[in-house]
C-alpha cells in the first residue's frame, strides 16, 4: 500500500526529517526492500510556541467617581411642652428646738461637777481682768478723715439763684433727693421749682444731671422719701400743698396732691408732718420709741411735747372740715429765737435735739423743761440738727455759716468734733440727712443749690463699747 | 431656767439644776447652755432661736479647734475654748459626751 506522505510539517527541526520524509515519498515509488505499512518514518518536531510568556498589552481604562454635593439644610426645632409651677413664700417658722435625745442623766452630772470648777476661775478671772483694755481690733479699713464724696447740684435751679431747702435719702439709701426753694421769701412766691433726685449707685452718674426731676408750681420747702418705699417722696410747698411722686414715673410723677382747699396749710409747711398747731411750727420730729409722740419746734423758740392721741378739741380761728386736736402736752424752755429743727434721738427715748436762730443746739429730756446741755455751735442761724442712726453719742448740725458739724458727745460736749466747710462763701447749709442704710454718708445742702454727699470717717460709723450706757448716764443727769 | 426634757431621776437632776444655776448667777454672765456631742442643745437660759444658733456654731467651732490642737500635737488635746468680742465674752469647756457654753459680759 501507498502510504502517501502527509504534507505536513510544523516545523523545520531538522533537514533531516525534511529528506526523510522527501526519501519516504519516493521511497514509495522506487520501492525498498520493505514491505510498506511497516517502515520507520521520522516525522518533524511540532513546536507550539508558548503563549504564556507573550507581551501582553496592559489593557487599562480609565474610570472617575466624584462624590455629589453635600445638601444641607435647615431647620429649628423648639419644645413646645411646658409645665406650670407655683411658688409660694411661707412665713417663717418660729425656730423650735428639737426633740431632746435620750441622755444619761448620770453622766452630765459628772460632766458638770468636772468643768464646774475651771469654768467659774475663769469667768471670776474675766470679771477682774484688764487684759483688755483699750484693746480694740480693726476689721474694716479706716476712714481718717471726712472727705466730700460728691457735689451734685442742678443748674437750672442754680441758675434761678434757688437754695436746697430738703435732702432725704430713700428707703434702700442709694436716691438722694433734694427740694428748691428759698427760705428767705417773706412773701408769697410763685417761683416755679425743681425736686429732684439722683441715684448714687448708678454707673456714670452725672453730679450735674439728677436721675430724676420734677416740676412743682411753687418753691418746695421740705421732702421726705417713703420709709419702705424706695421711689415714694412726698414734699411739701410753699403754697401749702403736699404732693407724693413716684419717682419711677418720669413721664408722670404725681401720685397724690393735697390741692388747695380751705383746709390746707395757708401758711408754708415747713416739715411734712401729721399735725398741725396753733403755734406757728417751724420743725417736726417723731420719737422712735412711741409711734404717737412727736416733739414740735416752734416760732417762739419753745419746743413743745405732743401726742397724737391727744383728745382735747383745738381752739381755731377758722372752722374747717377736719376736727382739730391740741396735741401740745408739755413746753420746754425756749431758745433765743425760732428753732428750726428738732430731732429725737434713735437709741434714748426721753432724748431730744432742738436747734434754732440763736446758734445753739439744746439736748432736753422728755422729762424736764429745761435742757440737759446747751452747745452754741454758731454765731449765725443753725438750720439743722440730727442724730447719727449708728452712734448714740454723735449728732450732726448744719449751720449757717457754711459748716456742717459733727459732735461726739463721748469725745467733748463743748465743741465739735469735725467740722467740715461745705460752702466757701459762707453761704448757709439748710439741711442735712444721714444715710441709715449706709451709715458713713451724709447729705447736706446749702444755700448755692448744692448737695454734698460726705463720707464720714470710721470713728463716726462704728458704735463703740459702752456708748449706750454713757448715753443713759446723760439722760440721766435729769435734775431731780 | 428652761428644761427641756425632764427625763432622768431627780437626785442627778437636783445636782445639775443646781450647778448650772451656780454658774449662770456669776457677775456678768448672760447665758449658759449644755449641748450634746451632735450639738444639739439640751439645757439653756436664753431663748430658742439663740440658742439653737449658738449650739450649732459652738458645736462646729469646737470640733474644729479640737482637731487643731491634735494635729499640731497628737498628744495633746483642747480643754477650753474662749472667744473674746466687742461686746461679750464665750466660754466653751468640751469634753468626749458635752459642752458647756458660759457667754458673760466682763467689765471693762
């Protein structure tokens, strides 16, 4: 048989096989000597060419991401729950003790009879000890002199030549108020005129702009804040009016106004007061003790003693709508001339001040007519006269050459212990008021439309060790 | 003299009376009270309010002083406690159970 030969070659591995396989072809033809099928053939080498080592193409795609805008938004959110609560003050509880825990009875009598002993040496020592005296420690910084805080004034007032007629100061002690007006005026005046007030704790407070101030028809003669109201003041006017402002109220101060009826005062009202008398009054002063006793200061000099309960129908020289009262109850012996000021002193009841024309200040007590000391403090007028809420020894006097004077009856009776110069023309210094709630100011005002506030010096602050007693003893040198 | 509790035999309650009248009858004294070492009062002359504050203060004041003394000195202790003021003087004498508070007014 006739093997034909494949043409079929993968590769060329050798001439060899290619002569082979050309010598096979015609070895079929010539014919060796071998039988057909069975002869040995070479066949070329096949090569595969590898695949895995061929260069690939790196094969890449670009791809992007971004991220989408961020959306913000608003909103507000507000809880709308609420609760209702109410709070109540309760009056306070008188403080009780508490119940008492069971004690040994046996053992506090052993306790006692062991510290009696020590106890009662030393209580005996104390009793006879001088270790103390004249010992006295400082705790707040001292004020050595007395030095003028502020000058406030109010210049449209000051412009019309006014004079401050009446300082107080409010209930919590941080308003000073002071009423305008003339004290000289014989006649009728129809001045228009200011009150006004200034409030000294305030931040940036103005000496020449008053926090607050009030128009008033006629020359204000006297004013008196309310004593638990801070904005309540009410003054008295020339013309016989009594009027209360709130001064709060800037756009309408007015609460109350007496108005001109046939009762009011025909005459000026010098001092605010609950009463009136016969005599021509000139000072009012309530005693602290007794809600119903007030000393008058008159025209003639003479203070008198008076009582609201006084029962005795007044003898009048024009009828009038309201039933008057005689209060007087008692004279006392007269000044040299009209007293223009009286004052009842805070720590004594039977003790009282009275200050007037002639220059002096009288103490008096309540239970004899004339006075207990006599102090000639000017040789002009005095106009004001009071005592210091915090020292029972000290008072204080305005006068009228221009000085307010202080006395500290501890230190001399005869003559001031500081005397400051308020004006320096020696123009008069009509009023005066000690601040109660802080104790080293004093507001005076004088005759220039001014109002200085003083800050008194520590020794006039602080009550010292047995004031209260030497204020007994000199109530007590009462002539028997 | 206010008692507040009348709770142990009289022969112990005679004594104590009796001492503590002693003391308050001395020149100057204004008041004397015994409080308890949880400084609540248990005898006194002044009144509630007073005393429940003097109790309260004195009983801090003295703890306060004790651990003073001790912590200067462990071996040492308080045994009297006096507080001079303008107006008066506090005597306070302690011990493990109770506290005597004398105050008086000494001469000047």
């Amino acid at each position: 048989m006739a093997t034909s030969a494949q043409p079929w070659q993968l590769g060329l591995a050798g001439s060899a096989g290619a002569e082979a396989l050309a010598t096979s072809g015609t070895a079929s033809t010539e014919g060796p000597e071998r039988p057909g099928p069975l002869q040995d053939e070479t066949l070329g080498v096949a090569s595969v060419p590898s695949q895995w080592r061929g260069v690939q193409g790196i094969r890449g795609e670009t791809k992007s991401c971004q991220t989408a805008s961020i959306a913000t938004a608003e909103a507000s959110v507000q809880a709308r729950k609420h609760v209702d609560a109410e709070v109540q003050t309760e009056a306070p509880e008188p403080v009780s003790l508490p119940s008492v825990p069971r004690y040994n009875g046996p053992q506090l009598a052993a306790f006692l009879r062991k510290v009696e002993a020590m106890v009662t040496r030393e209580l005996n020592k104390n009793w006879q000890s001088h270790a103390f005296d004249g010992f006295e420690v400082n705790w707040a910084e001292q004020q050595q002199t007395v030095n003028c805080l502020h000058t406030l004034s109010y210049p449209p007032a000051q412009g019309q030549g006014l004079h401050v007629t009446g300082v107080s100061w409010n209930s919590t002690g941080s308003v000073v108020a002071c009423a305008y007006g003339r004290l000289d005026d014989g006649d009728w005046s129809t001045l228009r005129s200011f009150v006004c007030a200034w409030n000294l704790d305030r931040r940036g407070l103005s000496p020449q702009q008053p926090s607050a101030v009030v128009e008033v028809p006629s020359a204000a003669m006297c004013l008196a804040f309310h004593p638990t109201r801070p904005s309540h003041v009410a003054g008295g006017l020339y013309s016989g009016e009594v009027l209360v402002w709130d001064m709060s109220r800037p756009e309408d101060p007015l609460l109350w106004r007496t108005g001109l009826t046939d009762d009011t005062h025909t005459d000026p009202v010098y001092q605010p007061s609950r009463g009136e008398a016969e005599v021509g009054a000139t000072a009012v002063a309530f005693s602290s003790f007794d809600p119903s006793l007030f000393v008058l200061g008159t025209e003639g000099g003479f203070p008198l003693k008076c009582s609201l309960s006084a029962e005795e129908a007044a003898v009048t020289r024009m009828p009038s709508s309201v039933p008057l009262r005689a209060p007087a109850q008692f004279t006392f012996a007269p000044h040299g001339g009209p007293v223009y000021s009286v004052s009842c002193s805070p720590f004594h009841r039977n003790l009282f001040l009275s200050a007037g024309t002639d220059g002096h200040a009288h103490l008096y007590s309540m239970l004899q007519a004339q006075p207990l000391t006599s102090l000639q403090l000017s040789h002009k007028y005095l106009f004001a006269v009071r005592w210091s809420p915090v020292r029972p020894l000290v008072f204080a006097a305005a006068s009228g050459e221009g000085d307010v004077q202080l006395f500290d009856l501890q230190k001399s009776s005869q003559k001031p212990t500081v005397s400051v110069k308020q004006t320096e023309d020696e123009s008069p210094v009509y009023c005066l008021e000690f601040n109660c709630q802080q104790t080293q100011l004093l507001a005076a005002g004088d005759a220039k439309g001014t109002v200085k506030v003083w800050q008194l010096s520590s020794e006039f602050t602080e009550q010292g060790a047995r004031e209260t007693e030497l204020l007994d003893q000199l109530a007590s040198e009462v002539a028997s | 003299m206010k008692t507040l509790v009348n709770f142990f035999p009289d022969l112990f309650q005679a004594e104590v009376e009796e001492t503590l009248k002693r003391i308050q009858s001395h020149k100057g004294v204004i008041g004397t009270m015994v409080v308890n070492a949880e400084g609540i009062p248990i005898r006194t002359t002044l009144d509630n309010s007073t005393t429940v504050q003097y109790a309260g203060l004195l009983h801090q004041l003295t703890m306060k002083a004790k651990s003073t003394v001790r912590d200067i000195d462990p071996q040492n202790d308080l045994t009297f406690l006096r507080i001079r003021s303008k107006k008066h003087e506090i005597m306070v004498a302690p011990d493990k159970e109770y506290l005597l508070i004398v105050i008086q007014n000494p001469c000047e």
